[in-house]
C-alpha cells in the first residue's frame, strides 16, 4: 500500500483511475477551514472534478486554483455572489443547480448542511466529510 493509500478512509483504499471521481462543497467565499479540507481531498484525487454553489476566485489555493472548478448556472447571475448568503431559504433549490458529473461513480462532499441537495447520479457512492453546523444558521456572525 502506497503512503498516500494509508490516508484514505478503508472503504476508499485501492480506489483506481478508471473510477470518476467528483468532489463537491457549498461554495468558496474565502479560505477557511472547510476549504482547506477540500484542498487536501482534492490532493488524494488529483483528477477529480470539483463543483460548488460559487466559488471566489480570489481564494482559491494553489491546490484548487490549478483545477477546474464547476459552479451552478447561478453564480453568474449579477450580484449573486455577493448576496448569496440572504437566498438561504432557497438553497435546497439552487443546490440542485450544482454540476455534478453524470459518469461520477465516486462522489466525495466537504460540507455541514446544504450540498446532500445536489442531485447525485444514482449508480454513484456518495461519502461526505461532514463538518460542524453552519455557524451562520445558529447565531454567529
């Protein structure tokens, strides 16, 4: 088993190149710990797809400024990124906008909450790193 190998949860150890694998997380306003954890996934998958509600690109990484990052057909919408966070009542629908591969087999989630909305090709293995809740939703600036 290679190093990198030991890192990976057992069910994943051994996971081929042949298998798509597409990585997924709310969005990216700036670099904090969530985002940090998507970069070191996205290190153990270095082909995978990353996809998001939107994405800064102002804060993306070294790691994830070299990779494509997918975002929903939302992000382009004028004023949208900057006033994203006021639509919370309608994340499961936009959620749903958020451009996962059809031929993912593997499907790998960095989130707390509104990214198990996506729409997941239904013969993939979806695992998600589940991180603590939103503080946004419980009072916290």
């Amino acid at each position: 088993m290679q190093a990198k190998d030991a890192m990976l949860p057992l069910a994943l150890r051994g996971v081929k190149g042949d298998l798509s694998v597409a990585l997924l997380h709310h969005w990216m306003q700036f670099f904090r710990g969530g985002e940090a954890v998507l970069s070191e996934i996205a290190t153990l998958f270095p082909k995978a797809s990353i996809s998001m509600l939107y994405a800064n690109r102002m804060h993306l990484d070294s790691v994830l400024g070299r990779r494509d990052v997918r975002t929903s057909s939302f992000a382009a919408f004028p004023g949208f990124c900057e006033h994203f966070r006021k639509l919370l009542p309608l994340f499961p629908f936009l959620m749903r906008s958020v451009p996962v591969p059809i031929g993912a087999g593997l499907v790998l989630s960095s989130d707390a909450s509104m990214i198990k909305g996506v729409n997941i090709p239904k013969s993939a293995v979806h695992v998600c790193y589940c991180h603590s809740p939103p503080r946004y939703l419980w009072g916290l600036e």
